[in-house]
C-alpha cells in the first residue's frame, strides 16, 4: 500500500497532535488566567476540543492504515 504521507510529514503531525498543540494550550490557560485576558477558557475549550478531533482522525486513520498493511501482508 503506498503512503499518502511521508514518514516524516507523519511524525511531525503526531507530534503536533499529541505534544505541541497540548502544552500550548496549558501555557495560554495559565498565562490567559494570570494576565486576565478575555475569553481565554473559551479558547481553551474550543481548542481542546479541536486537538481532541485530530487526534481521533489521526487514531482512525493509523488504526485503518494498520488494519490495510496487516491484511495486506497476510495475503502475499
């Protein structure tokens, strides 16, 4: 099965998804609620909500891409 992603494009996504986009958003809430800045458990939640949609998406296809290679390989 050939790749829509590279290897690399890949890993730098998870690694959004799982590390950046979290710690981002740990970092706005404590600043957001240490300056005061308006809406910002709103941001919060709505981004949250966001890297929870990509990380779902991202899980359904490698769990698919997964399930395709192992059918694959059990066929040859």
């Amino acid at each position: 099965m050939k790749l829509i992603l590279p290897e690399k494009v890949y890993e730098v996504i998870r690694w959004l998804v799982c590390v950046f986009i979290p710690a981002l958003l740990v970092f706005y809430k404590i600043l957001g609620n240490e300056l005061d800045i308006p809406y910002t458990d709103t941001v919060i939640t709505i981004g949250t909500a966001f890297d929870a949609f990509l990380g779902t998406i991202f899980m359904i296809s490698k769990l698919s891409y997964d399930i395709k290679t192992k059918e694959d390989s059990i066929n040859e």
